[in-house]
C-alpha cells in the first residue's frame, strides 16, 4: 500500500481544478505587484496568464510521468526521503527543461522579441517553476508519510485486534476443560454419597454443561441467562458440600438485562470453593449482588486453604483476561485481611 502513496497527489482527480486555481493565484498577483511594468515586459494578459499556466500544468504533469519509476524504487529500498529527495530533483531539472521551451517559444517565436529581451522573463518564470515545484513535492511528501502513517496505524490495529482475537480464544480454550474436570469431581462424590439424587444431579448437570457448549463462544450474555444457567450450578455444589457452603444470589429483575462474560460467575464461585475451607464447622458464604454503580460483586468470606497458596489462580486470571480483551475494563480484586472477605467487582454494561 505504501508504493502507491507518491501518486496520490500528482494523480489526483481534481489536479487541472487545483493547476488552473494556482495560475490565477499567481497571475493576480505579478498583475498586482506590476511585474510586468516594473521589468518593463511587453506582452499581451492572455499570453502572460497562458505561459504561467502552461508552465504550471508541465511542473505538474512533468512530476506525474516520472512517478512511476520513483514509484518502483520506493518498494525496494528502507530510507525512502533519498527516492523522494531524487524525484523532487529530477522535477526540477525537467521543469527547468520545460520552462526554458515555453517562454522561448512565447517571446522569441511568437511575439519575435531578441534574446536579451527574453532573459528577464526567463528568470522570472524559472523562479516561479522552481518555487512551484518545490510548492508540489513538499505537498507530495507530506501526503505520502501521512498515508504511511495511516496504513501503519491500521496495520497495528489490525496485528492488535488479531492478537487479541487470538489470546480470548487461548483464554477461552481454556473453561470447558476446566469446567468438567471440576464438576465431574462433584458427580463422583455425589454418586457415592447419595446415588438417589444422581439422576437429577445429571440432569442439572447437563444444563450447566450444554449451557458452556452454546455460550463459551459468546463475548458477552445477559444477566439473565447467566442466573438460568448458574441456578443448577449452585444445586450441583449444595450437594457436595450440603451444609459447608452457602450462596445468596441477590439481583433485582431490572438488572438483569446488563451484560457481563459467560460463566464468570461459576468460575469466581468456583475459584472461591477452591482457595478457602468449605466445610460444616466452617461454612463458606457467598454472596453475589449488583451495587449502585451496576457492577456485579461477589463476596466470600476468607478462610484460605494453606495448599493453595501458590496457587496460578486460572479461573480469576481467566476473567481478568477476558474482560480486558472483551471491553478494555478492569475487574476489580479486593481482600481485606481485618474483615475475612474477599469480593471480586464485575463490570456489566447495557
């Protein structure tokens, strides 16, 4: 994309609108300033606005038939201002060339004036020629290093939404296996603890799990079918841990339309299962509730396991993760050690 950049100005479609502008711009002006009388040259408006825009369009039109050969040499090389400072060069001299041939052929074959008679507009058209060539190439390079820093502003988007892409589908690879690994743990206990309630222990079993299967592809869902989702999840735990465990699920209905990442919910009631003591002497309370500032917040209680304190976390790292990707927010993560608690605040969004 970036060899194409040096022919956007000297190819532009409105270019002979923006040659004709110049020249009257500048004829006004030598009219203005009285050029023409203060140098004492003879010559009628039509040819002097003429020669000056015919010598305009050849700096231009000079520049855009030498392009293409600048054109090539900026794929091949690194330091590109070298190819741009040659093009601006080789403008110049063919400008020169083709200026000379103008006012030549306007005072000298036509209006038959001698060749001193002919220096000073010579030098007054080569000064402007050169003027305006410089004018055009530093325009030039200006709109190439501005595309190029447009097409590499999108090409760093692109690598970062690609890698982005790339480290949520990493991320998410990593829930199913996660999920099961931990659940079946639950069925095998519960089968042998009570093999009466094994048949609806499945059942909501399934749901948990075709739950993952359709949503795990999801960046976001609502609250609500979050809650549909995690209501069977909290039967399957309640029955493994049956008095060790306590989780209260408060969130109004006008709520639940909010938005948060799929199953982060079961992974930081999963995760809080996993770092702290669940059991009857010392029961673990869960608490998940929306505040004022509609974030969802889930609070434990501390009671750590001394075993996991080298833990790596996943199921938190997870989410962190994801909402990063997913939104570009921060989950929040707080323990107050004086308190016991522990409560980790989602962000939800409309």
């Amino acid at each position: 994309m970036l060899c194409n950049a040096p022919a956007i100005m000297f190819t532009h479609r409105l270019r002979y609108l923006f040659i004709l502008g110049l020249a009257v711009y500048t004829y006004l002006n030598t009219v203005l300033c009285e050029v023409y009388k203060y140098f004492n040259i003879g010559i009628e408006w039509y040819y002097a606005f003429g020669t000056i825009t015919m010598v305009t369009l050849c700096i231009w039109e000079g520049s855009r038939l030498l392009e293409p050969g600048f054109q090539k040499r900026l794929n091949t090389v690194k330091n590109k201002v070298n190819i741009l400072i040659l093009f601006f060069i080789a403008g110049g001299v063919l400008t020169t060339l083709l200026t000379a041939g103008i006012v030549f052929l306007v005072s000298m074959v036509l209006h038959k004036h001698s060749f001193a008679e002919t220096v000073m507009p010579l030098k007054l058209n080569l000064i402007y020629a050169w003027l305006a060539n410089l004018l055009f190439h530093l325009l030039n390079a200006i709109m190439f290093y501005f595309t190029e820093y447009k097409t590499k502003l999108v090409e760093a988007e692109s690598l970062k939404i690609m890698t982005a892409q790339a480290e949520l589908q990493l991320v998410k690879s990593q829930i199913n296996p996660h999920f099961l690994f931990n659940n079946l743990n639950v069925l095998s206990a519960l089968v042998m603890k009570n093999t009466g309630e094994a048949n609806r222990f499945i059942e909501e079993f399934s749901k948990v799990f075709r739950y993952i299967l359709n949503n795990h592809d999801k960046e976001l869902v609502d609250i609500k079918t979050e809650l549909n989702y995690i209501k069977p999840y909290i039967f399957l735990l309640q029955k493994r841990f049956a008095e060790g465990l306590h989780i209260e699920v408060n969130i109004p209905e006008d709520k639940e339309r909010f938005y948060i990442i799929p199953a982060s919910l079961q992974m930081l009631i999963e995760n809080a299962i996993k770092h702290n003591i669940v059991s009857k002497s010392r029961p673990l309370h869960i608490d998940v509730h929306v505040n004022g500032s509609n974030t969802l917040v889930v609070t434990n209680n501390l009671q750590l396991r001394e075993s996991v304190d080298n833990s790596t976390r996943i199921g938190l790292n997870n989410i962190i993760k994801r909402y990063m990707l997913v939104s570009g927010r921060q989950v929040e993560v707080h323990k107050d050690d004086e308190a016991f608690t522990d409560t980790v605040v989602l962000p939800a969004s409309n």
